[in-house]
C-alpha cells in the first residue's frame, strides 16, 4: 500500500512496479483486496 501514498506515481506506474501488466489488473485485483477501487484506496490512505 506504500505505492498508493506516493501520489507522483500514476497507477500505471504502480501496477507495473507490483509485477501487473496493466492497470485494469491491478484494479481489478485491489478492488478483490479492498472492495474500492485503486483510487479510492489512496484517497482513504492519504486522510
């Protein structure tokens, strides 16, 4: 989840940094994690 604090990475920089080949991956697989999308994630992460 550190990825997702550092708001210069886009998600495409995430995903490929955590071995994904796109971002509708590492959507995918956040939202299977979370139950939020990526970007709601970091939102929540960076209150």
């Amino acid at each position: 989840m550190r990825l997702f604090q550092d708001t210069d990475l886009s998600l495409q920089s995430v995903a490929a940094k955590v071995g994904y080949s796109d971002v509708r991956a590492l959507r995918r697989a956040v939202h299977r994690w979370r139950g939020q999308a990526p970007t709601a994630v970091r939102r929540a992460l960076l209150t």
